[in-house]
C-alpha cells in the first residue's frame, strides 16, 4: 500500500534534532518505506541526518510518501506526530 499526504511544520525551531529524533525513533520497527519531500529534495525520514540535511523550517509544508504494508499505522503517526510538535 501507498499513501501520500503533506504535512505543515509547526515546530517553532522547524525540524531540529529533537523533532527529528522523535521521528526516527517512531518509525523503528516499521516495516514501511518512509520519504520527506521539501523543495524538490526528497529523503529517507528514517533517517536522523536526512531529516537535519532536509532543513525544514517552520510553517514548511512537507510531502509525505509511505509505502509499505504498515503504512496506514505509519502514516497515521506521522500525521499525528506533526499535529502535536513531536511532544515539544
């Protein structure tokens, strides 16, 4: 299964280390395939230093790819994880 979807940065600091972490460690153990497009680069979101290459700032609307047989689960974390900051 493929889903796609964007996703609004409301972090304050954008995607720094903390939120970035927070991504890479929710995506463990999924077995989905998971990329970040912003500004034409596209990245592996289980990835720390992809995500901190990826340098995106508050307010950036980021594309979202997740391919897998998890990938509602992941997708729906994702989505969720954005909505709330990463807990920051």
């Amino acid at each position: 299964m493929k889903l796609t979807a964007v996703a609004k940065v409301k972090n304050r600091l954008g995607l720094h280390i903390r939120p970035a972490t927070a991504i890479v460690k929710m995506l463990q153990g999924f077995r989905s395939s998971v990329y970040f497009t912003l500004r034409e680069q596209t990245i592996n979101a289980k990835s720390i230093m992809s995500l901190l290459v990826l340098s995106a700032q508050k307010n950036s609307r980021i594309s979202i790819v997740v391919e897998g047989e998890d990938a509602e689960v992941v997708m729906e974390k994702l989505l969720k994880g954005f909505e709330t900051e990463f807990g920051e």
